[in-house]
C-alpha cells in the first residue's frame, strides 16, 4: 500500500470557494482543492501556505485546522493502473487569501485555479477532497472528523 500525508487549504469568500483544476499526465481533468503533499520534515501548516501560493499565486494565512480524512483508495478505483491500494491522509485547513494575483501554476498540473460558486460545485468533476473540505468548513465537528464521503458519480478520487 502507497501512502501520502498532504494539506489542503479551503478558502471560501462571499459564497465561493477557491478550486484548482488538476490536470494529471493521464486521466481526466478534475476539480480540487488548493493543496497538496507534505515534503520530507515539513510541517502541514507550512505545507498548505506553500501549496497556495504554488498553485494559484495567492499569498495566505492559515486561520484554522479544519480536520483530518484518512482514507484508503481500492486498487481498483486508482487513477493508475495496476497500482496497489493507497491511503491518502489530508490535513484541511481554512486559509484566507491576503495577497498576490491569481495565475495558473507554472511547469505544474494545476491549468488554472478559479473562484467558484458553492451551489456549482456539485455539478463538476471534482476529487473527492472538495466534498470533505467544504463538509468539514461547513460543519466544524468537534472532533476534527467528517463522516466519509460518497465517491460515485462525478467526484474521483
């Protein structure tokens, strides 16, 4: 089993949410979250203002932990095939933007990041990290846990 820590960063300002569109050396395009893995010794909470401003060109401060998801992607339902189960462990935290101009991510596979309205969201192909990020934002849960998330439909792993 393959194993990834990451922190993802959920900015959501006057109805909308930040989203980057991740568009892998193969596979379908999809929606996430700005975010991304932790580098060896780094702290999540640096990792996720570092991510932002690689991916989007946005300066941000960290607000708030959100919460932790754990979960274990099937071989079968990997992006790779012929892969072996992988668990993903993100760190989501709320960010807020104080700076810097929007851009696509260069020499990347982030294409571009935009503002996107919440109530649209449901409609795009996105990574299931979008829906655990806007529950967690949206719920706050005490324990820092979100109940798991459906994947079917349009998210993706």
């Amino acid at each position: 089993m393959s194993f990834r820590l990451a922190a993802y960063a959920v900015c959501v300002r006057d109805g909308e949410v930040l989203l980057a569109r991740h568009v892998p050396p193969k596979g379908e395009p999809t929606w996430t979250l700005p975010g991304g893995g932790v580098e060896h010794g780094e702290d999540p909470f640096d990792a996720v203002v570092r991510e932002v401003a690689e991916e989007t060109g946005y300066a941000s401060v960290v607000e708030r932990l959100l919460g932790v998801d754990s979960r274990v992607i099937p071989a079968a339902e990997r992006l790779v095939p012929g892969g072996s189960e992988h668990q993903n462990v993100g760190v989501f935290y709320r960010v807020r933007v104080t700076g810097g101009r929007l851009r696509p991510e260069p020499n990347g596979e982030t294409a571009e990041s935009v503002w996107t309205p919440l109530h649209d969201v449901a409609g795009l192909r996105r990574s299931s990290l979008v829906d655990v990020g806007l529950a967690l934002e949206r719920t706050l849960p005490a324990s820092g846990h979100v109940a798991p998330v459906p994947v079917g439909g349009l998210i993706r792993h």
